[in-house]
C-alpha cells in the first residue's frame, strides 16, 4: 500500500544532503562541522561575557544574551540531523522526530526574528529617551518581552505539527533537506494540504511578515530621530550603535527571502543549490551574529580581549 494515514501507521522519511556527492560527505561535513563549532562557541563567549561583567548588564545586552540563546537553540537543533548525514549516510528519519525537528526549528527561526524586532526598539529607545532608558526598559519589561516573544513562537507553531500529523504520505518520502521543514513537509503529502498551507502562510505573516514590518518602521523612527540632533558626531555616534543590529538583520532576512526565492522560482535551479541556501538559512546567522558583536561592539571586544589577556597571563 503506497499511501495511508499516518496516524495509524507511520510513514518514511529520508533526508537528502548534496545529490551525486555522497562519496565527499566527509569532506563536506568538515566546514559544517567548523561552523558549528564556531557558532556555538561563539554564542557561549557572549553569554559568559554578559554573565560575568557587571557593567553589561544593560537592556541591550540582556537582548543580545536572547539572540545568543536563541542561535544556540538553532544550532543544536539542526546539528544531530545534519552529521547524521554527512558523517554516517543515516538519512532516514523518524516522523515523530521529523515533527519535533520541525518544530523546534520554527520557534527558533519566529523567535530569532522577534528579539531582532525588541532590539530595534532598544536601540530607539536609546535614541530617543536616553536619559530615561534604563527606567523604561526595566528588568521585569525585558523578561516580559522575552515570555510574549517565546510564547507567541511555541503558540503559532504549536498547531503545524498536529496539522501534519492528519495528514495522509506515501510509504517513503525523500525530503529535500538534511533537516524538516514545514514547507518541505506539505510537498510529501498526497491528501489535500490546504488547511495546512493556509495556516502555514498565516503563521509566516503573524510572525516573520509583521517583524518585518515593524523592523523597517522602527528603523523610520530611528531616522528620524537621528536626524533631528543638532551635533553631526552624536548623530554618527547614535547611528554606530546600530550597526551591529542592522548586520545581524540582514544576516537573518538575506538567507530567508533568498531561500524562499530558491523554492519559489527555483524549480529548475539544481537540488544542491536548494540544499545550500537552506543550510546558509539556518546555519550563517548563529555563525555571524556572535562575530559581528563581538567586533562591532566595543564593549563586548574589550571584554573578550580582557579575558583572553588574563587567561594567557596565567
């Protein structure tokens, strides 16, 4: 029997790496596995130098300690699936772990997007009301922040996977990544998929669609804001506090939308291709966020610089 209900039994699932080159897996996984090595370090030298340092203990930081949280949570999410199948050829995949898969890197991703959205409206306020920042950003404001923001992701993607698990696949399906996808999900299956596709699409808005949004207009305020101080070097100083944000933006929209670019015009664009944007999707911006805080932020350099000295001078 080609097709049955998965509730009853329970279907195939295959990942797929880089087609036609299985036989230079274990070369290719040594830069997978570099960057998540880098990635994860990285995200763990943020959070100790945060920890650690009194004078970091600033709304800004506590945002970035969420972005550094949240990339260690996507990193270590996609990580077992993807030297399973670089290093062993283990593509197949439970659907139940499929599903957990799924979910974990969604909330991750809608998580991602919305601390990037709370630290644009840091860095307004910092702008905007720097005498009253500290007083209007206080501690129990953030950690309602990061409770609305982790809830709103568990919440929206919580009803996908049972969703999917209504749904009807064939015996074996092969995915078109080394990880799952909800997108990627909604392909396999053979019964109708339209409840499951509209309420992915209403996820998509609610979520990453608004952030967007809201980024772009904070980003307005910001502007604006900037341009009404009299002096050119606080105007410049003001507008460097946002650089590394704006980075960290990019780096978590470019791979996104190129992506979804791939997937919707790129039906005759080789499958590594497809596999390769995926990969940059989920893996630069763990990678570049601690990187780009680290070098562009100068509190955070001097820090790191100043434990690394103390550590050599042991």
């Amino acid at each position: 029997m080609s097709v049955f209900n998965s509730s009853a039994l329970y279907p195939r699932f295959l990942l797929t790496g880089f087609s036609g080159m299985e036989n230079r897996y274990g070369l290719i996984s040594l830069p997978i596995l570099l960057i998540y090595a880098t990635s994860i370090a990285g995200n763990i030298t943020i959070l100790f130098i945060i920890r650690t340092e009194s004078s970091l203990h600033q709304p800004m930081y506590y945002f970035l300690s969420m972005l550094a949280l949240t990339d260690l949570g996507l990193s270590t999410t996609t990580l077992p699936t993807m030297l399973s199948v670089f290093w062993f050829h283990a593509r197949e995949i439970p659907f139940n772990v499929c599903l957990v898969q799924m979910y974990f890197i969604h909330v991750f991703s809608i998580i991602e997007s919305a601390v990037l959205l709370a630290m644009a409206f840091d860095r307004f306020v910092a702008i905007r009301e720097p005498l009253r920042y500290v007083s209007i950003l206080t501690n129990g404001v953030i950690i309602g922040i990061g409770v609305t923001i982790t809830g709103r992701a568990v919440a929206l993607v919580f009803p996908a996977s049972f969703l999917l698990k209504r749904l009807q696949y064939r015996a074996v399906n092969v995915l078109s990544y080394p990880f799952c996808l909800h997108q990627d999900l909604i392909k396999m299956t053979v019964s109708s998929r339209r409840v499951s596709s509209i309420y992915g699409l209403i996820v998509v808005i609610c979520s990453m669609g608004l952030d967007s949004v809201l980024l772009l207009l904070s980003y307005l305020l910001i502007l604006g804001t900037v341009l009404r101080i009299a002096s050119k070097a606080e105007r410049v100083n003001a507008l460097n506090t946002c650089i590394s944000h704006i980075c960290a933006v990019f780096t978590f929209y470019i791979p996104m939308i190129g992506l979804s670019m791939v997937r919707r015009y790129g039906q005759n664009v080789s499958p590594i291709i497809h596999v390769l944007m995926a990969d940059v999707y989920l893996l630069v911006p763990p990678l570049m966020n601690p990187i780009v805080y680290s070098v562009k932020t100068k509190q955070i350099h001097d820090r790191i610089l100043k434990k690394f000295k103390k550590h050599q001078l042991r």
